[in-house]
C-alpha cells in the first residue's frame, strides 16, 4: 500500500471516529479520483432512523451526479469497513472503480459475534458476491484494530 492510499485509509478511520463520536455506527469512507486525489468523504449517518445513509452508498450517489463514466471507472472508494450489500450494488451500478477497505464484512461479523450484537437484517456479504466485476483489495491490517475498537466503544463492550 503507498503513502496516498495508507493517508486515505486513515481518514475513513478517522471519519469512522467521528460518527461513533456523533452517536452514529463507525464508518468512514473517502472517495479519490485515478490520481489519488480525495473528492469527497462522509461518515455513518445512520442514527437519524434511515439505515441506507451509510457512506458508501452517500458517494455513489454523489459520484453518478457530479463524475463522468470515465472519471467514476477510474476511482476509488476507501472505506473502514467492506462494503455492505446495498453500498457494493450501488458501487456496481454507478460503475465506480476500485474499494480498498480497512476490515472485512467477516471480522466485523466476527467482532460482532464476540461482543453479542445481534445479526443484521441483511446478510454481510463480500463484495465480490456482490458486484464480481469491481477490484476489491483489503483489509488492512495495521489499521484494522483501530475499526475493531470504535465497534467495541460504539456496542459499549467492556
């Protein structure tokens, strides 16, 4: 991993921190275009009762609104945590480029799992179920206890 794409993974934990610090599930993602420039970032939103406002989805919209076809092919969404489902269709079908994620979909079924919260409503899939034809590259280890910590703060585990 380069130092533009190691920065960018920071930041989604960082955002990551900040929904957990506004009430919200931590998730942070940020949207870069080919040259590695950051477009656009968001955070859980989530906690307002519309459980869609993740910020995978938020920058899939915004990205079909405000990119070419081509500038969207050549992007990249990095994000705390894989992708959900919905987020990976809407990824797909926006025809955006790469997800490069800090934890997976299975440590954080894991991490869940340990700490007793209940299963979601819609079952954690990896991306690549999902949308086959988009490049997935993650976790990242050396940030990935980071992710795990908000969710142990976020589910108030000891």
């Amino acid at each position: 991993m380069d130092d533009i794409e190691s920065r960018h993974l920071r930041r989604c934990v960082e955002l990551a921190g900040e929904a957990l610090d506004a009430g919200d599930e931590p998730f942070g993602s940020v949207l870069a275009d080919a040259d590695g420039t950051a477009l656009r970032e968001d955070r859980n939103r989530v906690a307002g009762g519309d459980r869609t406002r993740h910020p995978e989805f938020e920058l899939a919209r915004w990205a079909a609104a405000n990119m070419t076809p081509a500038q969207r092919a050549g992007a990249t969404v990095y994000t705390s945590g894989e992708h959900c489902p919905m987020c990976a269709a809407a990824h797909g079908w926006v025809g955006l480029g790469r997800i490069v994620y800090v934890s997976s979909s299975a440590q954080l079924t894991g991490w869940l799992a340990e700490l007793g919260v209940p299963a979601p409503p819609v079952r954690p899939l990896p991306v690549r179920e999902v949308a086959p034809g988009v490049a997935v590259e993650g976790p990242a280890p050396e940030l990935a206890e980071q992710v795990r910590e908000l969710h142990r703060r976020f589910h108030n585990a000891p």
